[in-house]
C-alpha cells in the first residue's frame, strides 16, 4: 500500500496528465464492454427489461456456435476482408508505383488520389446502391445504352453479385489509404541500393522484388494494421446498400449484430456475437502488427 | 521506346485511373443538381438537360416542392457534435500524448496499448451496451450522448498522433526555455506546443472527420431532429417507399463539401499524419 502511494507521489504529474484520457475511455468504452460481456450471459431482450437479471450462462454461446446463419455470416465477413484488404494492397502497390514514376503533375494526382478517403462510408455505401440500382443505376443503363445487355442486371440481388458489389465499394473506399502509406515509403526510400543492384545488372523485376518490395514491406503492413482497426466500417457500407438482404445474400457478422439487437431485440445474443466480432478485429490487428514486427527486424538485418 | 514516350504513356495511364477513381464520386455531385425525374428517366438521358438547385432547395424546405426532412438541423447537430468532441479529444489527446512523451513511469507501455486496443471495438459492437446504459442515464438522443462517445472513440487516435508528435521535439528546449527562468508550464506553450502544432492540427482533422462522418454508433443513439447527424439523416430517404434519389444526392454533397473543403486546406497535414508511424519507422 505504501508503496503504492509512493509510486503515486512520483508520478503525479504524468498520471494527473493521462487520467483524462484513461478515464473517457473507462467510461465510454471498457465499463460499456463489461455490462455487455455480462449481457451476453443472460436472456436479455429489450422489450422485456427484467430478463436483464435472467442468468443463461453459456446458452448465448452454445446457440451461435450452432446456428447456422450466425457462420455463415462470419465466413461470409472473413472472406470478405480477406478479398478486399488483398485487393486494396496491390492495386494501392499498383497506384503507388504509378504516381512516383510521374513526374509532372505528381502533387495534383496525389491529391486526386486522396479523393475517396473525404467520402464517409456511409456516402460510399449510397453511392454505390445509386451506381448498381437495377433500374436507374448508371452502371446498368451504360451497359443498356451500348447494348451489351437488355435485361437489367441485378446486381445488389443475385448472391455473389451483390457480394461482388459490397466487395467494390469497400475497396474503392480504401484503397486509396495503402496508396498513400506505401507512396511515403516509395519517398523515404534510399536511392544507392537499387543503383548499386542495376550497376550489378538487376532487370526492374530483380529490383522491385528483392529491394523495393522488402522495403515497401513495413509500410504495407502499417497500412493493413491501420486499416484493421476500422475493418467494421465496411458495415456503414454494407448496411446502406443492401441492410445484409436481400434474404441475408450479404449478411457479414455487423449486419447480423444489428439486425438481432435492434430488430429482434435479442440483446444477450447479439452482444455474444459482438463478442465474436470483436474478437475478430483484434486477430486482425494483431496478426498485422506482428508481421509488421518481423518486417522491421528483417528489414534490420541488413 | 524512348524514355520519354514511356513517362508520356505512364503519365496518361495514371490520369485515366485517378478518372476512373473519381467518377462515382462526381456522378453523385452531378445527380444533386438533376431533378429527380431525369434521373428516373428510361432509356437514360446521359447528358443533363437541367441542372438547377432545386434538389438543395428542397432539402431545406425553401422553394416550391419541399422534403419532409429536416436536413437544417441534421446539419446543426452534425456540426455542434462534431466540433465539439473534436474540441474535447484534442485537449484529452495533448495531455495524454504529453505525458507518453515526456514521462517515464510504470506501466507505460502497457498502458499505451490498451489505449490502442479500446479503437479495435467495432462500433455496432460498442453501440448495444451504449444503447442499454445510455438509454437508463437518458443519453439517448441528447447531443450530449454523442459527444462524449465520440470524444472517446477519437482519444485512442489523438493520443497517438500528438505523442508522436511532442517526441520529435528535443525536450533539450523545454529544459533551455526553464533553466532561463519559464516555468514547465510556459515553456510547454511557448516552445513545445508551437513545435508540435502541426501534430495537433492533423489530429484535430482526423477527428473532426471521424465524427463528422460516423454512422454505426449514430443511427443507433440519434433518434430525432434532437441530437440526429447528417450520416443517420441520410437513411431517412430510404424510409419512404420511393427512393429520393435526387434529395439523397444532394444531402451527400451537402455531407461531403466540409469534409473535402477541410481534407483539401490541411493535406500537407493529412499526409504527414498518416504517413507518420511509417516514416519514421
């Protein structure tokens, strides 16, 4: 005790300093995870406030592990990032190589560059229910106009068309966040390695395998674990364009969340499965930023 | 081929894409000032016949047809909202990132992880407890609610920024501006904080933007005219059995021009704060 007060005194002033943050955070996001943590025990549905006390134990686990809709919708989720974080990567690589390579003009197409990144997922998310809309999606009626179609094509409908569609709309979201990081690293990079590579007579791909891409490697990682700490937005996008209908073709773990919380009023449940959902973001991060560890001690081994 | 002819053709390559990227984008600003029964029209008339301000009229209840939504104060409460968590999360931040840079003390690695770790939760994740307990301590719909949620979910991101940003200051010139005679409090505004301004101004654009257009917490904890934002408004076009597309449109625009005006004032910022972590490796 005693020397919890010392340490106390010693510290006053860097823990004085912090306490704001630590305790809006205590508030607003640990204290609110514990109640749900202990709500995802119980049988509490919204509609009926007593059976907050209604203890379930494990039977919000064991009914999610068995529900079919529930893994569905998580495989669903996984392949999803899956896709679009590997998509993102190389076409922002792709985007990257192409503006340094410019020399005119490179401010006004980084600029341009950063344009998706000012849209909210929520506007992505519209945008591309407009663009994709059956009957007056411009996709659709470009498709009509030049006669490559007569039938509209359904494309936030049919099951893997509507997943293709969530799938771009996420990925013209944020590609644009790797283009940008991996674009730094292009620029902080050291010119004399790859001279030395072309006098020992390297061809471009030699170079960029062995040299820029090493190198790009840690910037590709900050990006992917910047970007797993918000994977969940893809749920703003999703929720506008399709709501994870029709009939749950789209349905990924957030729309699934949502829909048994809010609709169905299953609290105790939906929290179990935000459980889940949060277990997922954080494998995500962590998986990211450990390869991002490795990157930079191999990186340092030269 | 000459190397000129290849930069030529990359040039106009890289053009074509940045097109092709900014399209959605601009058909959606263009749709905001068609009326909606162009855009209804089959087969589609591609090139606009009347563009006008009529759709932003509408939204706003000015004009001769008028929307039932009260875009107004949706954008009142966005802004009020916005500014001030961001306002919050900042001073939260710079004390916090303060004291990461500056101060040795127990526990600090840890502590800055969890700190991190707190921005992992997905919002709808975060919004069901938040929904329960706020709708006891009658939070729900106030903008008080949202305030201090969003300040939250922003501190995480302003701690980290700004402590990156106080530690590339030598602390060699606090400890110069205190020996001639400032007090630590002084020399933090009068060397370090000038210093590390930039740090702070990305920060505070990160999170004026991250508020500005949040949704998943939004839709669930906003109901009414009240404390309702400009994202979770923008369903209410989706309620009614027809789609306003040309009133949606407009609202977009209406979201995304502070958003690009800010993004377009503060890019030098904006890139040096995302490319920060990495630059320094």
């Amino acid at each position: 005790m005693k020397k919890i007060r010392q340490c106390l005194r010693e510290h006053s002033v860097p823990l004085a300093l912090l306490a704001p943050a630590v305790i809006i955070i205590l508030l607003v996001v640990l204290l609110p995870l514990i109640f749900s943590f202990y709500t995802s025990f119980t049988n509490y549905r919204l509609i009926k406030p007593e059976t907050l006390w209604q203890w379930i134990g494990l039977r919000n686990y064991q009914r999610i592990m068995g529900d079919w809709a529930f893994w569905v919708a998580f495989g669903r989720t996984v392949l999803f990032l899956t896709i679009a974080l590997n998509l993102e990567m190389l076409l922002g690589l792709g985007l990257a190589l192409l503006v340094n390579r410019i020399t005119w003009g490179q401010r006004v197409m980084r600029t341009i560059m950063m344009f998706p990144m000012m849209f909210s997922p929520i506007l992505v998310g519209f945008q591309f229910k407009y663009m994709f809309n059956d009957t007056i999606g411009v996709v659709n009626n470009a498709l009509q106009s030049l006669g490559l179609t007569h039938e509209a094509i359904p494309f936030l409908v049919d099951r893997w068309l509507a997943f293709f569609s969530i799938s771009i709309a996420e990925i013209w979201m944020s590609t644009s966040i790797f283009a940008i990081l991996i674009l730094a690293g292009l620029f902080a990079m050291p010119r004399d390695p790859i001279e030395a590579a072309r006098v020992d007579g390297c061809n471009n791909w030699q170079v960029f395998r062995h040299i820029t891409l090493p190198f790009l490697m840690p910037f590709i990682y900050i990006a992917m674990t910047i970007r797993s700490l918000d994977v969940a937005r893809a749920y703003d996008v999703v929720d506008v364009m399709t709501g994870g209908g029709p009939a749950g073709r789209t349905e990924l773990l957030w729309t699934l969340i949502a829909r048994t919380a809010y609709d169905d009023a299953r609290m105790g449940r939906a929290n179990a499965m935000a459980y889940v959902s949060i277990l997922l973001s954080i494998f995500f991060t962590w998986f990211f930023f450990r390869k991002l560890m490795q990157a930079r001690k191999h990186l340092g081994a030269f | 081929m000459s190397k000129r002819t290849k930069d030529v053709i990359i040039w106009f390559v890289t053009f074509f894409i940045m097109l092709i990227i900014c399209l959605p984008g601009l058909w959606i600003i263009l749709s905001a000032f068609r009326p909606n029964g162009e855009i209804l029209t089959k087969p589609a008339i591609w090139i606009p016949q009347n563009l006008s301000l009529d759709n932003f009229r509408a939204i706003f209840g000015m004009g001769d047809n008028v929307v039932a939504i009260p875009v107004g104060s949706y954008f009142r409460n966005s802004l009020v909202i916005s500014t001030t968590s961001t306002f919050l999360a900042i001073v939260i931040g710079m004390s916090g990132g303060y004291a990461f840079a500056r101060f040795q003390f127990p526990g600090k690695a840890s502590a800055f992880l969890w700190i991190m770790l707190s921005r992992t939760v997905p919002g709808i994740a975060l919004s069901l407890p938040l929904f329960i307990i706020w709708s006891r301590l009658g939070l729900i719909d106030t903008p008080f609610g949202v305030i201090l949620v969003y300040t939250a979910i922003n501190v995480p991101f302003t701690v980290w920024l700004i402590e990156g940003f106080f530690r590339q200051v030598p602390h060699e010139l606090s400890e110069a501006a205190q020996i001639d005679g400032c007090t630590r409090w002084q020399a933090f505004w009068k060397i370090e904080f000038p210093l590390a301004k930039s740090g702070v101004v990305s920060a505070g654009i990160f999170a004026f933007l991250t508020s500005w257009n949040e949704y998943a917490l939004a839709s669930q904890l906003t109901r009414s005219t009240d404390s309702k934002t400009l994202p979770a408004g923008l369903m209410d076009f989706t309620a009614q059995f027809t789609i306003d597309w040309a009133g949606m449109c407009a609202m977009a625009v209406i979201i995304i021009i502070p958003a690009l005006i800010l993004t377009f004032l503060v890019q030098k910022h904006l890139i040096a704060g995302l490319t920060f972590g990495g630059v320094k490796g």
